[in-house]
C-alpha cells in the first residue's frame, strides 16, 4: 500500500509540472504576439522613423515639462517678429523703388481729397471786429486781379478787353487753349433760366464739351446742337433718400461728376442766386476745386446768402475766408466786374458805395488735367 501511494503521488506531481510547463508557454507565446503587433518597424540604416521621434518628443516634453515649451514658444514668437520686421524692411525698400519710377496712369478720381470738417477762419481784419473793418478788406480783396491773361473771351464772344458779365482766360500760358485745339475741353455752366449762351456756344464751337445746367427746363436731358442741357442743379448737399424726388434734381459737384463720369471741368460758370457761398464752401471741403481750371462766379452780397448765420463782422469774414481757400487751391483773380446799374448794397447798408452783385472769374494757376489722351465718350441718357 505505501508503495502505490508513493507511485500515484509521483505521476500527480509530473502531469501538475507538465501543465504547469504547458500554461507557462502559452502566456509566453501570446506576450509575444501582443509584443510585436504593439512594436514599431524596424530602422532603415540607422535613421529614426517618423514613430521614434514622436515617441522621443512625447518623452523629453514628460521628462522636461512645460518650462521647456514655454522657451521654445518665446524662440518661435521672437523668430516670427523678426520676419515681420525683415519683411517691412522689404516692402518700405519696394514702396521707394515704385516711387523713383514714373507713374503709369494718373488716379481715378483725382479731385477726392480727405474731406473737411470747416473752412480755415482768418483771424479779423482789426481788433474791433467791425462791419466798416472786415468790408473794406473784403471789397478790396474781390476788387483787386491777382494774374494777368492776355487774351480773355466774354459773354459777348469777342476777344480782347471785355465788358460783359462772364469772361474766360484763352492765355496760351494755361492749359485751356491746348485743351480746345485737342477737343479735350468740357464746360459746365449752372443758371436759372439762362437766355444768354452766346459765350457757351463760342466754347462749344472752339472744341469745348458743353454741359448746361437749369432747373427750370422741361426735359430731364436735351441736346441742341453742340450743347447738352440738364434739368439739375447744383447744390451743397445731395438729396435725402427718405424724400421723395422732385421734378428737377438738386446735387453736389462731386455726385454730378460722378454721375457724368467726368474728372475735370475746365471752365466751371455758375450763379446760384445767394446760394453760392455753401456751395463754395462744398467744393472746399470735399476738394473738388482740384478738378476746375477755371471758375466763373457771380457773388450776391446785399444778403449773407442761405444758411450763413452770425452778426454781419462775421458773415463778411466768412465770405473772405472762403475767397482765401480758393487762393490757398491755386486759384488766381484775373477779372472782376460790377454791373452799375445794380443796386448799392452790403448786406442791406450801403458801406463804401458797394455794389450788391460781382462777377469774378479764377484760373487755377496749378490745374493738371487727369489723363485725356483718350477722345470723350458719347453720353448716353
């Protein structure tokens, strides 16, 4: 009996080795597979694979931690900002390479300038600040040619020393002359039931581009003979577009240029009947005096004119303001003229025996007309 307790004990602990031995195998092999599945490629000659380094940057970022990341996003931002300033340096030295060589085309709209707010006051003509003061300076202002043009054109059409209202500069030393001999020329001419074009026509028969302006006409648009007239007329302000339109239409000099699709007026004849002064100061503050070569106005002075306010010392510094940014433009006074039979008055005084109405004609003495090499379009209405 011991001896087959012995036996059976023996060939118990033999099967409990060998499947002892078996299950030590299996977990080996299936380590193994687990292990080679989960185990990047091989390295090709040395060289780390795209894996190893991402392996290697995700242990040096746990090994160093962010102090590490925080330098190399410093390293990346001062590396960016250098770019920046090496990519300004290269434009600044492009923008003065550009501006060594000629232009190639003159602007689009040459007469926009950045707009204005005010006219520039000139400081009073005394420290009194009175009417007697500030009309004496204006009155000799207005009165007082600032160029001279040797030949000059008059409402009446003949050449030479002119007595009628409206007068045009045909110096040759101004670009309106070439402009008529290339038929490069364009007039606008802005009244209230004109019946006088006799200088008009002359224009248009010498090779200007006439366009007449009169609120009082019955069609929108009419072309008689070499002349086009518009039932528009010129304002200081467009009009709202929450009011309905009226039958004649009231615009700024910039939108009818626009509008036109015109850059430059080389003669600009306007009487605008006390609303002059505004429209003035529109033309100043928006800069498009840039696009007149000459301007042709009939000044109203036996009132302040609309929407001028303030005492009568400051409506007439006003008006010598405004003259003054003409001059500041470019603008130069070559004739003046008063119609004796109107009636002397200054803002409804007589002071120094003015008369209440002057027409003065300007020449811009730096007027460069944009690029008209091109023949005009024919207007399409």
């Amino acid at each position: 009996m011991g001896m087959c307790r012995e036996k059976v004990n023996v060939g118990l602990l033999l099967r409990l080795a060998a499947l002892l031995t078996a299950l030590c195998w299996c977990i080996h092999v299936v380590y193994l597979e687990i292990s080679w599945q989960s185990s990047p490629p091989p390295t090709a000659l040395g060289h780390p694979t795209q894996h190893d380094l991402n392996r290697d940057q995700q242990q040096t970022r746990m090994k160093h931690g962010p102090v590490e990341e925080q330098e190399k996003d410093f390293e990346s931002r001062t590396s960016y900002l250098h770019a920046l300033i090496q990519d300004g340096q290269v434009r600044k030295q492009n923008v003065d390479k550009e501006q060594l060589l000629p232009p190639c085309c003159p602007p689009l709209n040459p007469h926009r300038k950045a707009l204005r707010w005010r006219i520039n006051l000139q400081p009073w003509a005394s420290e009194r600040h009175s009417l007697e003061d500030e009309a004496k300076r204006f009155l000799s202002y207005i009165t007082t040619p600032q160029v001279t043009c040797a030949s000059i054109v008059n409402n009446d059409a003949t050449t030479g020393a002119s007595t009628g209202d409206w007068a045009v500069c045909l110096d040759p030393k101004f670009s309106i002359t070439h402009r008529m001999e290339s038929k490069n020329c364009r007039v606008y001419s802005f009244g209230l039931g004109v019946d006088d074009h006799s200088m008009e026509h002359f224009l248009a028969r010498s090779g200007c581009e006439v366009h007449c302006f009169d609120p009082s006409l019955e069609q929108p648009h009419l072309q008689k003979a070499e002349m086009w007239f518009h039932r528009i007329s010129i304002d200081w302000r467009d009009p709202s577009p929450a009011i309905a339109p009226k039958r004649q239409a009231s615009k700024k000099l910039a939108t009818i240029l626009d509008d036109f699709g015109h850059r430059d007026v080389d003669v600009l004849k306007a009487d605008m009947e006390s609303a002059e002064w505004k429209i003035l100061e529109n033309l100043v503050l928006e800069g498009v005096l840039d696009s007149v070569g000459q301007l042709l106005l009939e000044l109203h002075l036996h009132w302040a004119g609309f929407e001028v306010a303030g005492d009568d010392p400051s409506v007439v510094r006003y008006w010598f303001s405004l003259l003054k940014e003409l001059e500041r433009a470019g603008f130069r006074l070559f004739r003046v003229h008063s119609d004796p039979s109107t009636p002397h008055l200054f803002l409804h005084k007589n002071i120094l025996n003015a008369s209440s109405a002057y027409t003065l004609s300007w020449v811009n003495v730096r007027w460069k007309p944009s690029w008209t090499a091109h023949k005009h379009k024919k207007l399409i209405f």
